[in-house]
C-alpha cells in the first residue's frame, strides 16, 4: 500500500555514514525496527534518497530519508 507520508523517525548515525531507523512514529503509534531487510540510495537532483526496507516483525514499511531536507518519509506499507 502506497502511504507517502511524513513520519518521526529516531536513528543512529555512524561515523561511516550509514543510517539505521531504529523507531518511527506514524499515524500516532510508535513503531520498533526489528530487522532492516535492505537498503538502496537514489537521486532527484541533488537530494540523496536513502530507503530502507524494515519489519516491526509484523509488518514491512519502506521509509525514507531525503538528505536535502533531512526529513524522512513512509513511503510504502506491506502487512
């Protein structure tokens, strides 16, 4: 299911530069990263796009980070 939609997102930051969400908040409910299935960058002009594929163990949410804006997005939803 398509969501697109801002959400909260606390990750860690390594001094590598990889990204890991470790919670999200979306529609009022806090959601723990259980398992991060895969990751994959794309571009739209100068913004970097980091995507990550991650389950709560329930669920498959595919959440975004757009390094121009440093805002991070739900974009996709599997149940």
């Amino acid at each position: 299911m398509e969501v697109g939609e801002a959400v909260s997102v606390i990750a860690s930051f390594s001094q590598v530069y990889r990204i890991k969400p470790l919670r999200f908040r979306w529609s009022g409910r806090l959601f723990e990263v259980k398992d991060i299935t895969y990751v994959w960058k794309s571009k739209e002009g100068r913004n970097e796009i980091y995507h990550f594929s991650v389950s709560d163990g329930n669920s498959l949410y595919e959440l975004s980070f757009h390094t121009e804006s440093l805002l991070w997005r739900l974009e996709k939803l599997e149940a």
